[in-house]
C-alpha cells in the first residue's frame, strides 16, 4: 500500500527522534507542529528529512509532529494556540481568516499548485473539456484540491455542473487507479500509484489553469508576535529538507526511508514521488520558500467570486516572507 495507518507512520516518526543522542536532546526545545495528515504521505517528505539528518536539532528544536484533521482545522488549533505551528497549504488563510482565525503562512514550500488533474487517457482520450458529463475523483468538497479543480473546469469553460465530482476521502485515489473513475484531483502520491497499477494517466498541472498553491508553513498573529525566532528557525530547517530533494531525489529517497522505514522495499515509489513533486509542485521559486503576493491576491479574488469566502482582508493579514532565509 502506498499510504500507511497514521499509528505506523507516528512509530516511525517517534523511532527518528530517538536517533538523537539523549545529551544534545535534552538540551533541545520541544515544539508541536501539527500535520494535516499522517506523516507517512511522502508529501510530508521535506519535514520527514529535516528531522532524520538533524536540522531541526541543529536549530536547537525537538519537534513533535501531530497529525490534525486537515489544513482548515490544522489554522483553527494553531489560530487557537494549541500549537505554534502548523502545515496547510497557502491557499488555507485565505479561507480562513475572513472568519476571524488568526493565522498566516510564513513559508511555502514550492512555486507550483500541491493539485495536478489526472485522466486516465484511455477513457478520456482529450483534455479536459472531453470530462463534459464524466466523473471526477476528489478527497472532499471541503479541500483546496476541490477548489483547484473548479478552476480549472472554469477555464476550460465547464461549470461544475457540467461534470459529476465525487468527494470519496483518502482512499478516491483508489478508485482512480482501479479504473472505476476517468479523473481525479489528484497529488503526486496517488498518480504514481496509480500509474503502478498500470493507469496511462495524463498529467496536466493546475498552474497550467489555475494557480493555487503549495503545501504551507503556518503561524499564528501570536506566535509571529512573540516568537518570531522559533519561526525562523523551522523555516530554515524545513527548507533545508526540501532543498535536498530538489537537489538529489535518489539521496533523498534514502533520507526519507530511513525516517519512515515502513518503505523499505518501496524506494522506487518514493523516488518517483519525489521526483513528480519536483517537476510539478516544487519549481518554480526563485528565493525557496517564499511567497508571491500576485498569486495570493489572485487566488483570494476566486475564492470571493465563488462565494467560498464571505469576504476579503488585506493580504498582509494572509502571509508573511520575514522568516524566509534570504541566503540559502
């Protein structure tokens, strides 16, 4: 299986941070960082890595990964001060502030969309306007996949009435990869599955259509206020993880594995994982990590039009690159 039990995945989390020598551990801050999803999806893989090679130990933090119930909710306990940090995607402020949770992204980490549409090429041979009246896989009708795909049909001119979108949770990747569905919001992950079980899948990006967002580092008004260095810190280690992947996958996949070693025998899966978020979600940024404020004002004007958002705040309130290390 390609997506592990959230109790398997904590295991091997807790197994890494006992890698620490006990001497330098004791020494090291504790922080909760909440997840929006079990920390065995290889998406996680730039945290998994900063953990396993010691850079957050070497920013001086023992980080305790939690998993919450996706980005909406992860913004609420961070907004909350449950946790002072916390991943979304960048899209998520931008839908939650307006009802006055008080969280912004401090770093994103790609200059891609986290969502690419996949068609199975044998039952949709053309492109999207040939999914009119087709079924579309997405997670839920609630998620920023969801969001990106109804841009994408838009500017492919199709309504979402045009198309049958069924929300299914985690598991729709599955009924994309038995063929039962011709399309799915999907993410690297899932594809490569899907391709493994023998999919010819089309692969057509959503920046291609419509610019959502990567996955997101997210803080509280609080936690920018009061520890702006616990912040910068993260960041740094964070990127230093994602920047050995975009550097070398295949070393990286090693990283990961021995972070998460439930995919010992899987290295090939992870390695083309990797390598999809590279080509799709992780390009694209000339200073890693940062934000672009015209993608966040365009991405909040669609939220607004479609009625997701009642209305708009200033984008100050939504992001923030003070804690992206201008050198890397």
């Amino acid at each position: 299986m390609s997506l592990l039990s959230a109790a398997r995945a904590a295991a091997c989390i807790a197994a890494v941070s006992l890698m620490l020598p006990q001497a330098r551990a004791e020494n090291l801050r504790d922080v909760t960082y909440l997840l929006p999803a079990p920390p065995s999806l290889p998406a996680f893989a730039p945290w998994m890595i900063a953990q396993q090679k010691g850079y957050y130990a070497q920013e001086g933090l023992k980080i305790n990964f939690v998993v919450g119930k996706g980005g909406a909710d992860v913004a609420k306990q961070v907004g909350a001060g449950n946790a002072p940090l916390g991943g979304g995607v960048g899209d998520t402020p931008i839908i939650v502030r307006p009802n006055g949770v008080p969280v912004k992204a401090v770093a994103v980490l790609g200059g891609a969309s986290l969502m690419h549409l996949a068609i199975n090429r044998a039952a949709v041979p053309g492109g999207i306007p040939d999914l009119k009246g087709k079924t579309i896989g997405a997670m839920s009708y609630a998620d920023t996949t969801y969001y990106a795909l109804l841009g994408m049909l838009r500017a492919n001119g199709l309504p979402k009435s045009a198309v049958d979108i069924q929300a299914s949770g985690p598991s729709v990747w599955q009924l994309f990869a038995e063929q039962k569905i011709p399309a799915l919001a999907s993410v690297p992950e899932w594809t490569v599955s899907a391709q493994e079980a023998g999919v010819k899948v089309e692969l057509i990006p959503a920046d291609r259509y419509f610019k959502s967002m990567a996955q997101a580092i997210l803080a509280s008004d609080e936690t920018i206020r009061k520890e702006p260095e616990l912040i910068r810190k993260f960041v740094k280690a964070t990127l230093r993880g994602l920047a050995d992947i975009s550097r070398d996958p295949a070393a990286a996949t090693a990283d990961y594995v021995k972070a998460v070693p439930a995919y010992q025998g899987r290295e090939k899966y992870v390695e083309s994982v990797l390598r999809l978020y590279n080509a799709t979600v992780y390009q694209g940024q000339p200073r890693l990590g940062a934000i672009d404020p015209d993608r966040v004002a365009t991405l909040q004007l669609f939220y607004l039009n479609e009625g997701i958002i009642s209305r708009a705040v200033p984008l100050n309130d939504l992001f923030t690159n003070d804690f992206v290390p201008a050198k890397q």
